[in-house]
C-alpha cells in the first residue's frame, strides 16, 4: 500500500460521496397499499387453473397432486362427452399448505395450472383458505404474461393448441 | 435569599436543557438516523406515524414502555438496575457546560445561555464526565452475567481508556491556543472567523476520530457489535432499561457534536449577521440567532456521526487499538509538540 492508501481518510471520504449519492438518489422502495407492485410474468403468486375459451383445460390426470411437495392440491376426476374425456369434478387447493413452489405448473401436460400475479391473499378463516375450482378457475386472456414466459424458458415443447396456429 | 435565586435560575435552565434539548435532540437523532440509513439503503424509512413519520420516536418509547421488563436470574440486580442510569445520568450532566448561546439581559443581569456554561473547569469536566460514561457500560456487562455482555463491558472500558488518551492529548493542544478550560471563553475567542479548527486542524481530526470511539458510534461500535456479541453490553436489557442505554448513546452523540462545534468551529458565533442588522450584545434576536447557529452546526455533525455509521465498516478489534495507541496517540503528542514550537517562535 502507498502511503496515500495507508492513510485511509481519503477512501472514507470517496466512501462517504457513495454513500451521499444514494442518499439522494432515486428510492426502490414500494409504498404498499397506495402503490401496488405489478409483477411481471417471471412472478410465482397464486396458483389457478387456466379457463380456455371452450372450458377448462384440466384433464385431471393428478400429476400437479402428485408433485406437489406440502400435498396442497386435491384433485377428483369426473367423465365428460369432450374429446378429452376427463375433468376435475373437486379441484382444490389449499393455500395455507402452498408453499409457491411452481412445481404443479412445471409438471402439468395441459399447461393447466400457472402461477398467476396474485399476491394479496387474505383470508379470515382456514375453510376460506381452501380454494375450490369457481376461485381457481381464470380467464386465459389474464394469464398471457406468465404463458408467454413459461413458453421461452421451459425445455419441454408446451402442447399444440387451435389458438397457436 | 441571592443563593436561592441563584439556584432557582439554575434549575429551571436545566430543566429547559432537558426536556427542550436533549429529550427532543435526541428523538429527533434516532428518527434521523433510521430515515438517513433508509436513504442511503435506497429505502423510504418510517413514514407512517404521523406527518413523515415524525411520530416515529414517540411510538417507539411507548413500545420500550410496554415491554416486560426482564432481569436474568443470575445477574446481580442492584448492578443490572444502576447501570443504565449511569449511562443516562452522565450523558445528560454533560449538557451542564455546553454554551447554545451567548447571554441574554433580564432585569440587568446577565443570564447565560446554557446550564453553567462559565465553569472555570468547563473543559476537564467534560472529560471527567466522559470518562465516567465508561461505568455505566462496563457495569452493565458486569451485572449481567452473561459472557456477551460482559465481552461488550470490557470492549467498551479497553476502547474508552485507549481514546481517551488521544482525546485529552487533543484538547491539551487547543488549550494551548486558547488559554482557558472555559467554554463560554473558548467560544468568545473564536469571534468572527477565528475558528480553532484553523489553528488546530490535526487536533481537530484526532478529536472527531476519539470521539467516534467515545461514544461507540460505528466504525468504533466493538462493544455493541451485533455479528459477534449479540447485543453488547446491552443484550440482556429489555424495555425501558434498554431505552435509556439507547438515548444515551444519542444524547452522547448530540453532547460529542456540541463539543465539537464550541472547541473548533466556533459555538454559536454568528459571523458578520449581528453587525449587518445592528443586533445589540445581551439582546433576545441576537442569543436566538447564536443558539439557531450552535443548533445548526450540531445538527451538521449529527449527521455527520449518522452518515459516517451507514458508510464505514466496523473495524476489528486489534485495528481498533493499534489505530488508538499507534496513530493517534503519537499524532496527538506529536501535534502538542508543534503547537508548543509555532507558539514558542511567535
Ligand atoms: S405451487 Fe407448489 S405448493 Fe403450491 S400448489 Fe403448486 S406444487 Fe403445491
Ligand atoms: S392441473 Fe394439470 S397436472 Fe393438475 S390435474 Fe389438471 S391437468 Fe393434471
């Protein structure tokens, strides 16, 4: 070290001149309730089911329950006359059990489960916080961002559908 | 009947000096430096109790109030119940010779502002004072009775009596230029410029550099430091008891700047303005304009302690006493010998 670099008062004082910059610069902070935070599609909040145009896309093969590591999800499947003949009749999650692994997202093969924006989830009991298939079930249309993510950094080819063409 | 006016005045003024000073300075010292460590992390800090967060101190007493007060099983509970008013006690006597203003004219009398700010000792009392702040930590580890704090006690004493030297070597220095351990004096010799931190640079920086270490203030904060000692001294102080250990380190923050501003920068020196509005001497405009201009010079170096906190690292133990014995107790005999030679040759 030099003597100047010895001396140490100098590197405080650039130090200090950092540190004075922050202090005035710009803030990261978010104020809560008056500003909300609008992720973007890379965020995992509420898990919900994909509602397509002509229905849900779930096939209920159980895969998502299967995976999930707190064994969140419960899933009962049903028939239908649909070409794909099965649907969840009880799809239910419990989001005090969920743990926002992603993980039932990575493993669905209908890309039926996505990990939606929501991130304010109250509830005022535990019953509430168990959400059945009428509070799971979102429009594709609100789901774009995070489809379209899931498109560029996933390895598997996503399924064809009518809409992609 | 002379002797009780006398002590009556004094009274009151203290009373003035503690609840206008040094309660709100130091509220106002804790609000600032939460908001100030905000900005500097990029953050807003506490905005929310009352207009920008203002409030903020206040709520925290009423937490500290509420909170149980625990005294662990083993401690030695006279010692555990002394310490933290040692602390407070000392911190708030050192307030006792600090001039905020010049004096004002009642009835005649000169009424000066400050406790006692003409003690002839004004000075060597400060010192005495500070040095006994030492007690209050130390007792504090002792009676605790948990390994932490006592490695916090003994920090605290170590560090103290190493930059106590350097400080007092500091002060010796300016005493030299000035002549006088008088405080009131000390100021009114810096009249119009005369600030002695231009004749005393060097023993300006050791004094700022002690006094970082006297009133355990990062990068000096070994007795407190949260990574290795849990709480320091402090760890097994809860509420109120705890409060007073907290106010006293920025009520010793607020006392280290004032000291600062009478000794180097000129106290509550008002330069060229009195003369420009043809304020007289003992008039109330002039003393609020001194006190304004003290508070303001101790506000800069409050923020000065606040803003070095959230900059530099904490130092480790051996670099603590090696700066201490061997830098800055050398530089400050060295800077006695110099101010010695220039006043020998003039
Ligand atoms: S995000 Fe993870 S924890 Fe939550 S439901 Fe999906 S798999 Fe289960
Ligand atoms: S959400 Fe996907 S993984 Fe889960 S049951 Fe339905 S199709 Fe299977």
């Amino acid at each position: 070290m030099t003597f100047w670099e010895k001396l140490y008062l100098p590197e405080i004082a650039r130090g200090l001149g950092i540190t004075f910059k922050m202090l005035i610069g710009p803030k990261m902070t978010i104020q809560y309730p008056e500003e909300k935070y609008h992720p973007g599609g890379y965020y995992r909040g509420r898990p919900v089911l994909v509602l397509d145009e002509d229905g849900e896309r779930c096939v209920a093969c159980g895969l998502c329950s299967r995976v999930c590591p707190p064994l969140a999800i419960e899933v009962r499947a049903g028939e239908t006359d649909r070409e794909k003949e099965r649907y969840p009749v009880k799809f239910e999650i419990n989001m005090l059990r969920c743990i926002f692994c992603g993980l039932c997202e990575e493993v669905c093969p209908e890309e039926a489960i996505v990990m939606s924006k929501d991130l304010e989830m109250v509830f005022e009991n535990r019953e509430s916080a168990i959400l059945g298939k009428e509070k799971l079930l979102v429009p594709v249309a609100q789901l774009q961002d995070r489809l379209e993510y899931l498109r560029m950094h996933q390895y598997y080819e996503p399924p064809a559908r009518a809409q992609d063409a | 009947m002379e002797l009780l006016v006398d002590f009556l005045i004094g009274f009151l003024k203290a009373l003035i000096v503690l609840f206008l000073v040094i309660l709100p300075g130091a509220s106002g010292a804790v609000y600032f430096e939460r908001r100030i460590a905000a900005w500097i992390q990029m953050r807003i800090g506490p905005n929310r109790v009352g207009p920008y967060g203002l409030l903020q101190p206040i709520a925290d007493v009423i937490k500290l109030i509420f909170k149980e007060d625990i005294i662990p099983a083993a401690a030695d509970k006279r010692f555990h119940f002394l310490a933290p008013l040692i602390s407070i006690t000392i911190t708030v006597a050192v307030f006792a010779v600090i001039p905020f203003g010049h004096y004002v004219v009642i009835n005649g009398e000169p009424v000066y502002l400050g406790v006692a700010p003409n003690v002839h000792v004004g000075i060597l009392y400060v010192l005495a004072m500070t040095s006994m702040g030492v007690y209050g930590l130390t007792l504090a580890g002792w009676a605790s009775n948990n390994k932490y704090s006592l490695l916090g006690g003994l920090r605290s004493s170590a560090q103290m009596i190493s930059y106590e030297l350097a400080m007092g070597l500091s002060i010796v220095a300016l005493l030299m230029v000035t002549g006088t351990p008088n405080l009131m004096e000390i100021v009114e010799q810096q009249a119009g410029w005369r600030w002695n931190v231009l004749y005393q640079p060097l023993g300006f920086l050791i004094f700022l550099v002690a006094s970082f270490a006297e009133t355990n203030r990062t990068p000096f904060d070994l007795p407190e430091a949260e990574p290795e000692l849990v709480g320091g001294y402090h760890t097994e102080y809860t509420g109120m008891k705890f409060g007073m250990f907290f106010l006293a380190e920025y009520g010793n923050v607020i006392a280290a700047s004032a000291m600062m501003t009478a000794l180097f920068f000129g106290g509550w020196q008002v330069p060229f303005l009195p003369e420009l509005l043809g304020l007289q001497e003992g008039s109330v405009a002039l003393a609020l304009l001194q006190v304004a201009s003290f508070t303001i010079k101790v506000a800069i170096f409050v923020f000065f302690f606040i803003w070095v906190r959230w900059t530099v690292p904490r130092f480790r133990y051996d670099q603590l006493m090696r700066l201490g014995w061997k830098v800055l107790f050398p530089l400050s005999l060295a800077n006695v010998l110099i101010t010695g030679l220039v006043m020998l040759i003039n």
